[in-house]
C-alpha cells in the first residue's frame, strides 16, 4: 500500500466548513422528505457520520455534496414511513391546488384528479427505498443523472434504466384503478 | 401532464431550519471548529489559527483523506475509500485563445463526425478534468425514422429490454400482436416479446403505441441485434453507427483551482434527450449566440451559486450543472466558452488518471495479463475509443470479460452442459487474483459486485440484492455488471 502524501490534521474544521457550505441544502431537503421536526435530526447525524467516517471520503470518487446527501439519504431511509404519511398528505393538498373547487368542474373530473395524485403516491409507497430515493432526487432535488449516481454510490447507466422502469411504474400506476 | 410532472409538483415547499438554528446545531457539533470566512467562497478556509487556507496544496490537504482501511458505505451499495493519489494532475487548457469580448458568444462549432461524443476544452483556464464516464449501452438497438427529419421528426428506438421493465403495464391487442403499453404527452413505450422470449422495448418520440406495434410485426431479434423487416412509406432504417450513438453518454466532472465544479453531460437522440433532461420543466430560455439554453437557477431551493444550464447541439444534448458561481451570468460566461476541439487536443489535455483513446489498447493488454478469456472474446472491441477513469476503464473491461464467462455459464445451464458451466465458473473463480479488481476494490463497489457473481456461480450464496441474496440470471447481471447477454 502506497504511503499517505496527506494527513488531515483538522477533520473537524474541514467537516465543520462543509457544514457551513451545505448544512442548509441538507437540511432543505431532509425537510421536503420528512419534515422540519425530523429533518433537524437528519442535519445533525448527516454530519456527526461525515466526521465519524472522514476518513472514507474520496473526493476522485465525488465531491463532498454528493457525499453528504448519500449520508443524509441513509439516514433518512430510518424515517420512511414518516414520509409516506406526508406523501399521502401532499397528494390531497395538491389536488386542492392544482384544481381548486370550480363550479363548473364536474364531481366526476376533480374526483378523478385527486385519485390520479393519490395512485402515484401509492405507486411511490412501495416503491422500494433505493428507487424512492433516486426518483426523489431527480424528481424533487433536479438531479442529474451523473450527480444521482455519486450520492448513491451506483453507474449512471444503472440510474438511468433504474428512472426508466420507476417511470414506467408510475405510468401503470395512474393507469389502474 | 406525465406522471413524473405530476409526481414534481408534490415536492413540498415548506420553511427549513433558520441561519440561528443551524447556528445552533453547529455550535453542538463543531463547538471548537472556526467559520468559513464567506461560506459562498470555498477556496476562503480559516484554520484554527486564524490563518486563510488558500494555498492549492493545502486545500486538496483539506479535501482528500488520509490513506485508510475503513470503508464507508453510502447509499446502494457504493463504497467511498481514500486512496494515495497523485496530486499534480494537468490542466485542460483551452484549445484556443479566448474571445476578448465576453458579449458576443459564438455557438460551439460542431464535431466532425456528429454522432461521435463531442471533445471540447475551456477558455477559462483553470479547469482540470476529475472524472470522465462514456458509456454506452442497448446495443444491437434498431432506430427507425418516420420521415426525412430524422432525429428531428417522429422516430423509434426498438432495443431488448430487461423482463422485469413491463411491470403490470396495460396490455394493448394491436391484432398481429399484443403488447404492454405507456404513452404520454410526447410519444410511447411499447413492451412486446419476441418469438424467442425476448422482451423489446420500443420508445416512440413523437409516435403513438399503434404505429410503433406495427414495426414489431415486422421486428426480429438475431445474434443480439435488432431488425426490422418492412417498414412503413417514407420511413428508414438508421445505420448500425447511428443507432449505437442514441446509446451513447458522456459525463464528466471538473474541478477549478478556485474550488468551483462542473459537471458536463453529453445525451445523444436530439429533441427526445433534451426531453429528458428538462421534461415539463418551467425553465428560463436564454437565447445565446443562435442557441436556446434552458437555465436553471438553484437559488429557489436554498443552493445559492449553482446553476444548470441544458442546450441540444445537434445531435446532442449537453448538460452544465456547477457551483458555486457568483451569478448566471458567470456561470454562462464559463459555459460559453467552452468550444469543441479535436480528439489530439482533447487527449493532450487529459489528466494521468484518465485514459483516452491512444491510450486504451495498451492499458487493455496490461489488464488482461493473466486474466482467462473465453474462445472467441473479441479483445479488440474494448477499445471503443472512449475516455474513462481509470476506474470506469476497469469496470468496462473486467465487465465484458466477466459477462462473457457469465454469458457461457448461463448457456450451460440451459443446454445442460455441464462442463461448459464447469469451465466459466472456473474461471470466474480466478477474478479474486485479477490485479485490475484488486487495484480498484477500495475505490468503489465494482469489484465486490462482480466478485459476488463469481462466487454465486461457484456455490456461493447468491449475489446481494434488496431482498437477500438471489440466483444469478441473466436480467440481474444484465443490471448489476452492465451486460447484454
């Protein structure tokens, strides 16, 4: 094994910059998935395993963002049915959005819009969590594909069949019933 | 409005923590570590002491981690490990000098061959290339054009698809045949199994489900490649070099002396890779010296200083996402002076630990040394003239070689050949000595995963998936290594 040329004197200082530089990114989209009380705890363990494991990060393999939101995605994943509640909250608050109560909108037409939010959220729930993950990514953080794959540790290529097959789902979904 | 659209718009955009309360958590958890001076400006480090860190040296100190034994995973299955790396890497300079008025831009010239991955290089210096992945994938693919617009009208892809992508999708009787079907605001995804028990998957951009089933009546699968027989009046079948190009994908990675990045994607498939890439987005359009780029400022989602910008070139459709830039118009101006150059100028300007196309068929014999091929492996194919780290250069190769033995072992089971499943798990057996595999194991989950196919051939318990350890089969190595088998 090749001898170190570095030793990182102050992990914390470097860990505690990276706080500064991405604690609010993380905390915005730790709040989208599972809530602001929650996301507070997803902040702080995000960076307590950063520190713990700094030692682990390879900035040839990524830089220090992708590799935070693959922390904080892991810890989210302990909080997944938290966030299928919220889901299934936000789907009918949507619906009330997006089509508001119109007198001239049949019963039938804004029923039928609220089912069709409400099956893409069923189809989501079960997603299983790697999927739920990278659909949230692309679909909620704008994610690339090349970015997706740092934060998750996997090719590009197996991201974009992985989105291929999650839309496909979500279409079969709406789809039915 | 498509179901990912719609999945968007219940991204939830409530209030996240305040400055004061991340103040808080900060001070729980770093209470002796000092602030960022301006946390926009990453090369501004104060150590301790007091003391701005900002020589380039020590900032990739304060970046790369010491050489370590411990493995962190993060997400599937990834695996992140420091590694010694050799800190001088060169710089991609610009292949011409820059313009000297920043307010005019003139549009990338075009590459020579325009279904080739385009090369290109800064006019900003400073900027040094950190990784490079080209892919491609579904080869053996048929691409037919319905008029004389190619990529610019209606056209189908029609490449084998993995069995699990129909899901429980609608089954549609066309008459001569039945298939599984999506469609959607811009075209469709057809699923139809072929006589051998294939599945085929069809995308028609711009084309409904009908049109693109009654291709498949006339659509054969031979040897992996996809024909079709009779095509409809005015349409044509794309050439083998063209449909190997909708496959194809570049990303790559950059790093500036100031600590920005810059993440560059290049899809090929015209107007439909733009489609992916920006959807039903509502996006900004800049008009830039006779382009349209769709931009997109993070600043709404709390990322002060990123910024995408998406344009189709042609064929291509390429993709800029960095940070942090001090505005748009930075950023715009980094992206517009990045011009096309030739493949001698582009391999000039690569770093050590990427290896370009003059470089691949040496690196190929250094890897094989030593390594079983099986009767018949085409050798020459791995070099496919694209740039990769070395890393990705790796898994491209000791993949193709591990689908191959994968490919005969799974043929032996079927023929109930014995000692042709014998003789590639055997040597599959061996990738444990591989050096290429044992160089990259601690940088990432490649070898562990190719390592678990070798041991689920040769009585091992299966390879790790979601739901446990699993049999191998062709679909999953398909997934998991990248094959086409």
């Amino acid at each position: 094994m090749a001898e170190p040329d570095l030793v990182v004197p102050h992990a914390a200082d470097t860990v505690a910059a990276w706080f500064d530089r991405h604690a609010l990114a993380i905390a915005a989209y730790a709040t989208r998935r599972v809530g602001p009380t929650i996301a507070r705890d997803v902040v702080a363990d995000t960076f307590r395993v950063a520190l713990e494991q700094f030692d682990g990060f390879d900035s040839a393999r990524g830089n220090e963002r992708a590799w935070l939101f693959g922390i904080a995605t892991n810890v989210i994943r302990r909080h997944w049915r938290t966030e299928e509640r919220r889901l299934r909250v936000q789907a009918r608050a949507v619906r009330a959005e997006v089509h508001p109560v119109d007198p001239l909108l049949g019963v039938d037409d804004s029923v039928d819009a609220r089912r069709a939010y409400e099956r893409i959220v069923d189809v989501v729930a079960q997603l299983p969590p790697d999927d739920r993950d990278l659909l949230v990514l692309v679909a909620w953080e704008n994610m690339s594909s090349s970015e997706v794959a740092s934060v998750l540790g996997i090719p590009p290529g197996t991201v974009r069949s992985r989105l291929r097959r999650i839309r496909t789902q979500l279409a079969e979904g709406t789809t039915h019933g | 409005m498509d179901e990912m659209t719609m999945f968007a718009e219940l991204r939830p955009i409530e209030s996240t923590m305040t400055e004061t309360e991340l103040a808080g958590l900060r001070a729980e958890l770093f209470p002796s570590a000092a602030r960022l001076a301006r946390p926009d400006e990453p090369g501004e480090l104060i150590d301790l002491a007091g003391r701005r860190i900002t020589d380039q040296r020590d900032r990739r100190r304060a970046r790369v981690a010491v050489v370590a034994a411990a493995i962190a995973a993060v997400g599937l299955g990834g695996v992140w490990l420091a590694i010694d790396r050799d800190a001088d890497t060169a710089t991609v300079g610009p292949a011409q000098q820059p313009d000297d008025s920043s307010s005019v831009v003139e549009p990338a010239p075009a590459a020579v061959d325009p279904y080739e991955l385009p090369r290109f290089a800064f006019a900003e210096p400073g900027w040094t290339m950190t990784y490079a992945s080209e892919t491609s994938y579904g080869r053996g693919r048929a691409v037919v054009f319905l008029s004389d617009d190619g990529f610019d009208g209606p056209w189908v892809d029609i490449s084998v698809s993995p069995a699990d992508a129909v899901g429980s999708l609608p089954e549609v009787d066309f008459g001569a045949i039945s298939a599984h079907v999506s469609e959607f605001a811009d075209g469709s995804l057809v699923y139809w199994t072929e006589p051998g028990g294939r599945l085929l998957e069809a995308y028609g951009w711009q084309v409904d489900a009908a049109t693109v089933a009654g291709l498949f009546e006339s659509t054969t699968l031979t040897d992996g490649a996809v024909t079709v027989g009779n095509l409809p009046d005015g349409a044509s079948l794309a050439n083998r070099e063209i449909a190997d190009a909708v496959g194809r994908y570049g990303s790559y990675q950059f790093t500036h002396t100031d600590g920005r990045t810059l993440d560059i994607n290049l899809s090929g498939g015209g107007h439909r890779a733009l489609y992916g890439r920006v959807g039903g987005e509502q996006r900004e359009t800049l008009s830039l010296g006779g382009e349209e780029w769709s931009m997109l400022d993070y600043a709404d989602q709390g990322l002060t200083g990123r910024h995408r910008a998406d344009v189709l070139r042609g064929f291509w459709t390429w993709e800029f996402d960095g940070e942090p830039f001090a505005s748009q118009d930075a950023f715009v101006d980094t992206i517009a002076g990045i011009r096309t150059v030739d493949e001698a100028t582009w391999e000039a300007a690569l770093p050590d630990s990427v290896v370009g196309q003059s470089e691949q068929a040496d690196t190929v014999a250094e890897l094989l040394n030593g390594v079983p091929i099986p009767d018949g492996f085409d050798v020459a194919a791995l070099t496919d003239g694209t740039t990769n780290d070395r890393y990705q250069f790796i898994a491209h190769v000791s993949g193709a070689v591990a689908c191959a033995w994968l490919e005969q072992w799974f043929t032996g089971e079927q023929t109930e050949d014995v000692n042709l499943q014998a003789g590639a798990a055997a040597a599959l057996a061996t990738s444990h000595d591989w050096p290429m595999l044992i160089e990259i194991a601690d940088q990432g989950g490649w070898s562990e995963v190719l390592w678990q196919h070798a041991d689920a051939v040769n009585g091992g318990e299966g390879v790790l998936t979601g739901a446990g350890p699993v049999a191998p089969t062709r679909d999953l190595v398909n997934s998991a290594l990248g094959c086409e088998i």
